[in-house]
C-alpha cells in the first residue's frame, strides 16, 4: 500500500462526504481540499524544521494534522492535552497522491448510478439510507473495485476497512467489509479464484 494513496484516499472519503451533503461543486470542494493539503504540508514543514509558528498558525496546523496527517494507530486514544509536537511526532505528511484523491472525487460523482447500482445488490436498504460517511466509504471502494482493475481487490478492501475504523461509527467497518466483500467477488471473481489457487 502506498502512503499516498491511503493519504489521498481518506481526503476523498472526507471529500465525498462533503459533497454527499452539502452538493457543493466538485471544483470548488477540489479546491478547498488541494489548499489545505499544500498548507498542512507548509505548515508540518516548517513547524517540524525548527521554524516558529504563530498561535494563528499552530492552531492551523493542529485543525489540518487531524483532518489529513494523522496517523495514529487503530484503537489508540489521543490525549486531550497532547501538544502540537507530540501530535506532530505521530504524523507522516508525504506527498498525498493529489490526482488519486481527485480521480476519487469526480469519478465517485461521475459514476453515482453504476456504483449505486453495484451496491444496491448487497444492501438492505437505498443506499442514500447510509450513514453519510459509511456511504462514501462503500462508494470509494465500488469505484475502485469497478475502475482501478490494477489495484489488488484486498488492498482496496483493507483501505475501506480502516477507514471506516477511522472515521465510522464503532462497528461500521463490519458493514463496509461485508457489502465491499460481496461486490468484489462479484467484479474481482477472476482475481480472486487467482489468488486461491496460488
């Protein structure tokens, strides 16, 4: 797994959900998000390089650490009165894969009624049912299930997986697992009977 795509991935999940909501336009949400990920990384840059940050800016930094650098490990609780060093010590900010995260975003969008359709199969409910964000991850997931046939299936699957553990309700990666897992043996049979007999 790349950390740039785990990193771009969870921009895009926190991007669909936005766009899931709010129906903002993509550019704009685009936008929004490419800012704030040059600026997180201009801020760790420099904060990390021994160069003072202004409260304004250390304040700043701590928003965007939580948004896009974390990376804590699963199941591990932060303090409440950790400092910026401290939460700046757990993060990694390498060069989040910017066109993933925006292929992400607009293909989501772009391909709403196929993956919608592809879901629909497995679920018990209309998929605009989901929790918002459980909704974004199962889409995310869908489409690179569906369009990214050079990514491993159980790479998008674990990708899915801890992002709902990350940004889901407590057993919401149960679900996305289980709907992620049907629609990859449907799209991924070939790559799948492939890795059981090998």
């Amino acid at each position: 797994m790349s950390l740039a795509r785990t990193l771009a991935r969870r921009a895009a999940v926190q991007a669909v959900y936005q766009w899931q909501l709010a129906r903002d336009s993509l550019p704009e949400i685009e936008r929004q998000f490419i800012e704030e990920l040059q600026q997180t990384k201009s801020l760790y840059r420099r904060h990390t390089g021994g160069f003072e940050l202004n409260p304004a800016e250390r304040d700043l930094l701590e928003e965007l650490l939580e948004k896009y650098g974390r990376s804590l490990e699963l199941g591990e609780e932060e303090a409440e009165d950790e400092t910026l060093e401290q939460r700046a010590s757990k993060c990694q900010i390498p060069d989040v894969q910017v066109s993933y995260f925006k292929e992400l975003l607009h293909g989501v969008a772009g391909n709403l009624a196929s993956l919608d359709a592809a879901l629909g199969k497995y679920i018990d409910r209309p998929v605009e049912e989901i929790d918002p964000v459980e909704r974004a991850i199962l889409r995310i997931g869908c489409y690179e299930f569906l369009r990214r046939p050079e990514t491993p299936y159980r790479v998008i699957l674990n990708e899915a997986i801890n992002l709902a553990k990350e940004f889901g309700a407590a057993q919401s990666y149960r679900y996305v697992n289980g709907i992620l897992d049907k629609v990859a043996h449907e799209c991924r049979a070939a790559e799948m009977a492939a890795r059981r007999r090998g």
